[in-house]
C-alpha cells in the first residue's frame, strides 16, 4: 500500500504557498568557479604549461625567429628590436633595408627592453617574452569577466547571475586551445592587442557614466597605447566614441569623448612626427598598406622585399615610402581592370580570416588533433556569438551595436589586404563574451520555463485542497486534457508523493528536467555548474 494513502488526520492546516521561483543559492564550489581570482590562476597555469611545452627540448633563441617553422610570425618585430637595442633606433625590419614605420612602436620597444636585459642572442630573452605574451593571454580574463557582468546588469542577472555570465566569458577565454600556443608561436603583438582590446571594451562600457575628466583623459590614453600597438583598432574607434554619444544620460554632451579623442591623438604625435622626419609625408601610424594591398591584389603572387630579388632591390632603391607607395598605386589599378578577381579573392580572405581558406576540406584531410579541436572550438564560438547577439539584441538593446561592431568593423582592412585566422585572435576575447550570453541565455529559459511550470503545479495543488475537489487538477504539460496524472490520488499529500507530479514540480535535481534535446541539457548542465 502506498505509504502516502493513509494521512494523519489534519484538524487545522496551514495556508500553503508556491514553492519559490527563484534560483537556489551559489554553492562554494559555483563562488570559486566564477571568481575572475581563480579562473585567472587557472588560464596562467595552462599557458605557461603550454609554453614549456612549446619551449622545451629545443635551443631556439630571439634569432631564429622566422628561420624556424615554429614560429608563425615575428622576424620584422625582432630585426628593429635589435636596431633599437643597438642604437640605430626604427630601422632594419630585415637585413638590408633603411628607417621604417614598418610596425608601430609599443611592441617592438618591449621587446628592445627585453633584449637589452636578457641579451640579444640568448635563448632567455625568447622565453622572458613568450611568458609575457602568455601572461597577457592570461590578464585578458579580468576586462572579460568584468565587461560581461556590466553587459548582463541586473535584468539577465535575475534569473543567472552577473558573476556566471562573467565567469562563462572568462572560462570560454580560458579553454581556448589557441590562446596559449598563439602566445608562443608569435612573437607579435596579437596577446597584448587582445587584452587592450578587452580593457577598451571594458572601459567604454565604464566611462559611460563618468562625468570625471580624469576617467576619461585616462580612456583615451588606453586608445593611444592601442592605436601604437594596433593600429586596425583605428576602424572602431570612431564607433566607440559615438556610441559613447548616443548612450551617455542626456543632456548628451560630447565635450568628454572629444577629451578622450583629443588625447588618444595626443599619444600618436611623437611618433607622426618621427615618420615625417624620416620620410617626408604623413605616415600616421604605418608604411606597409601599399605592399600589403599589392601582394594579394595584383593577379599574380606578390614577392616580399624581406628576401633577394627583384623587389628587394626595388625596395632597396626606392625607400621604404615609395615603395609602397608605388604598389598601392599598381594594386589599386589592378582592382579597377578585375573588379571580379578582387571580389572572389576578397571573399576567400573573409573564410581565412573567421575559419580558414576551404574549411571542410581542409578539416578533413588535416589529421592533427590539435588542428581539429581548434576548428570545433572556432566553429562552435562563432555559432554561440550568433546566438548571444540575439540574446543581446532583445535584452540589452542599447549594448547590440557597440558589441556587433567588433566583429562587423575591425576585420575590413584585412579582407582586402592580407587575413590569416591568427588576425582574428584579438577580437576572440569580445566574442567569448558575446557567446556567453548563448549559453546563459539557453539555461535561463529553461530556468523560467521550469520555475513557471513548479509554480503553476503548486498553485494548482493549493487550490484542489482548498476546495477538495482533486479532479480539477490539469497537467500543465497537457494542453487540453482533464486529470494530469494515471491514478487519480485522494488527498493533497498523494500529489506530493507521486513521481510524476514530482517530477512535472521541478523537485528532481538542481538542473531543469525538462530539456529540449541532449546538446541543450549537455550546455545547461555545465553552465549550471558555475
């Protein structure tokens, strides 16, 4: 006999109410998980791993950069490091050739430092900068975390929790499988560039309300150190400042965002002035667009001036700006006799840059691991990003454009010049947080959804025992049908015991029951577990 059939007799019974909707309490283990502390600890612990890893067992110093198919990237930013170190100051960007503007300044001084500390030949001054570029890998988690938890505020925070969502960015930036080897295999400025990407993400969401000139002289200054270690972030900047505009509390005043572009300018004079002094012409920030544009615009393979030939003896001959000058000219002719050619190569500049050139091909005849997790990892980022903008774009309306700029406006000057999916990885950091809201998004319907459903039950249970009359209860599951459960149970208490009811109440496990397919519940279950 069921134990629930025969109830104590009840002379007087308390009113009963709804079980609660709200979420239960963050356990330890879910605090430490989203603490930005902890997942800090854990990203620096994973690259400099990676980095021994990358490092270990070989002799390569700062010198075999670009003479080692380790390393992807870099041999230009060390030949100035090394003019620099020796008293030359910006030239040299490889053998032979004269002053540049080759890349601009921030990056290559860190690493004249670095060599003037560790040596310029030695083995130290590669790893001192790789567990730099590693830890600046790491350091991004902190303006990711803290930029999605200012995103989610308090109207998608009700249900989830700012800190998860913040926590869910900074673990997708965590597990990324290129993050760390990126950081070892180029030595470029693509790390730092992503963390200044995300701390200019952050402020920008900060400065907003800031009525303090300080904060806002303190922004531009961010825009500055960007702008001379990046400068394709030039593209969104003029977004930024109107968004700033735009979303400011009114009276809308642009006297604080024009300190900020005042002084992110101020931070590029020196070295303008520098290139006008060297070449005579305006060089804002670099030289290269012209070769650039020529090489991948011109209907044939374009050679590098880096290695002997005829374009280096042109280059030799010319100078560095009117070399490049002449091949924007010749790329530019070039696009206007084949506008056909430069669209379907611009096209497959777009796949490299998100994927990679034929992706599914290349997918399938690759048979590295390495390279597959990477493709899966980028393929399902860019899948949740979708659906975090529409998260975004519904909830939180007035972040949608500042966001969906990033991804629509800084890869443009690659798409027509040079993309490689390596350029993609400063903007990766923005695109975790968009995914984040994906995932949350997709726990916290089916949260709601179930909390509706518990509610609804109990209301109903309240409702029969007050009236005694059990048959009117309705599954809600069970749209227009009479009597939710098989056996029609005799008192109030016989609903609490059936499974079934149970189960439709949500008192089964901390997780919603009730998912709408295995990939859903397999994201509701580890998004929970922060």
């Amino acid at each position: 006999m069921n134990a629930f059939s025969q109830p104590a007799p009840v002379t007087a019974r308390e009113p009963l109410t709804p079980v609660s909707a709200s979420p239960p309490p963050l356990t330890s283990l879910r605090r430490l998980l989203a603490r930005p502390a902890f997942i800090f600890a854990v990203a620096l612990t994973l690259r400099l791993a990676t980095a021994a890893i990358f490092l270990g067992g070989g002799h390569e110093t700062i010198d075999s950069v670009g003479f080692s198919n380790k390393f992807t990237e870099g041999y230009e930013m060390v030949g100035i490091a090394r003019s620099l170190t020796s008293g030359h100051g910006f030239s040299a960007p490889w053998p032979g050739a004269g002053p540049t503007a080759w890349i601009t300044p921030v990056m290559p001084a860190i690493l004249a430092a670095d060599m003037l500390v560790f040596g310029v030949h030695t083995r130290a001054t590669l790893i001192v900068f790789v567990i730099f570029n590693e830890l600046c890998s790491a350091l991004t988690i902190f303006p990711v975390f803290f930029a999605a938890r200012r995103i989610a505020g308090d109207r998608i925070s009700e249900d989830i929790g700012a800190d998860r969502i913040g926590g869910l960015a900074a673990w997708l930036c965590v597990l990324s499988p290129v993050a760390g080897l990126a950081a070892c295999k180029l030595i470029w400025y693509t790390t730092l560039s992503g963390l200044l990407a995300a701390l200019l993400l952050w402020a920008t969401l900060s400065v907003r309300d800031s009525e303090k000139p300080v904060a806002w002289i303190g922004y531009g200054l961010l825009w500055g150190t960007q702008l001379m270690t990046h400068p394709s972030f030039l593209v969104w900047m003029p977004v930024a400042l109107l968004w700033l505009v735009w979303a400011r509390p009114r009276p809308k005043s642009t006297a604080l965002p024009a300190l900020a572009c005042f002084t992110a300018v101020l931070c590029c004079v020196p070295w303008t002035l520098r290139n006008f002094a060297v070449f005579h012409h305006f060089v804002p920030f670099r030289s290269n667009f012209g070769l650039e544009l020529w090489r991948y615009n011109h209907g044939g393979e374009g050679a590098h001036p880096n290695r002997p030939g005829a374009e280096h003896d042109a280059f030799a001959s010319l100078g560095e700006y009117a070399y490049t000058q002449k091949k924007e000219y010749e790329a530019l002719a070039w696009i206007g006799k084949h506008p056909g050619g430069f669209v379907q190569a611009t096209a497959q500049r777009v796949m490299s840059f998100w994927l990679t050139a034929h992706p599914l091909t290349t997918f399938a005849r690759r048979s590295e691991w390495f390279f597959k997790v990477k493709s899966l990892y980028i393929c399902a980022l860019l899948v949740m990003s979708v659906g975090g903008f529409n998260t975004i774009r519904r909830e939180r309306p007035e972040y949608f454009w500042l966001l969906a700029s990033f991804p629509a406006v800084f890869p443009l000057l690659y798409y027509i010049t040079l993309a490689h999916d390596f350029h993609r990885f400063p903007i990766d950091p923005v695109l975790a947080i968009i995914a984040a809201f994906a995932a949350t998004a997709w726990l916290r319907t089916e949260l709601s959804d179930d909390s509706s459903v518990s509610a609804r039950i109990n209301t109903a249970f309240i409702n029969a025992a007050d009236r005694g009359n059990y048959d009117q209860v309705r599954d809600p599951h069970v749209s227009g049908r009479s009597g939710g459960a098989t056996d029609r149970p005799k008192s109030y208490y016989d609903f609490i015991g059936n499974a079934r009811w149970k189960r439709l109440a949500g008192q089964v496990g901390s997780c919603p029951v009730r998912l709408r397919s295995p990939a859903h519940s397999v994201v509701c279950r580890c998004v929970s577990a922060l």
